[in-house]
C-alpha cells in the first residue's frame, strides 16, 4: 500500500514537472485561470485534476488505452519541439547533418 502510494506520488510530481518543462519551452499552451504561484504548482493541480476525472469517468482499462495515446501525442510533440529549435539554433535548418543523414 506504501509502495503503490508512493509510485502514484512520484508520477503525478513527474509528470507536472515535465508538463512545466513543456509550458516553459512554449510548447504547451497555459492560463493561470486565476490561481496564485508557480507554473509547476498549477500542472501539479491540473494533473491531478484530469487524473480524478479519468478515474470516475473511465475503467482502468480504458484510462491505460488514453494514456499510451497521450504518450505518443506527448512524445511527437517533444520531437517536434525539439526539431523546430534545432532548425533555429542551425541557420537553415539542415537537420540532417547532425543526425546522420546528409542532403
């Protein structure tokens, strides 16, 4: 019980954290929605927020069928991210170069 209260814990801190990250880096909108403090402190609220909500409207096994798709929105999101600074940083945008590929 310890255990299993303790992952839950550290997953919700997880993944506010990362969504802060990502609210930080512009590539997740955010409204403050009148509440005081940090971005990190509201991710933290709307995390656990969407996860009561999951948990009454949905089975476990539909909430573990919504977060394999989240995740991969997430992780297209990062790499889009990720590819739109590079192109930036990189006066051109000739991605290629530096990861392997040559045009």
């Amino acid at each position: 019980m310890v255990a299993t209260a303790g992952g839950l814990l550290a997953s919700i801190f997880a993944v506010s954290r990362m969504l802060a990250m990502l609210t930080e880096m512009k590539l997740v909108p955010h409204r403050h929605l009148g509440m005081p403090g940090s971005v990190q402190k509201h991710t933290l609220v709307y995390t656990v927020v969407l996860g009561l909500a999951f948990t009454t409207l949905f089975d476990l096994s539909r909430i573990a069928a919504l977060g394999i798709v989240f995740y991969l929105i997430m992780d297209i999101a990062i790499h889009w991210g990720v590819l739109r600074y590079l192109r930036q940083g990189y006066k051109g945008g000739d991605v290629g170069a530096y990861s392997g590929h040559t045009s």
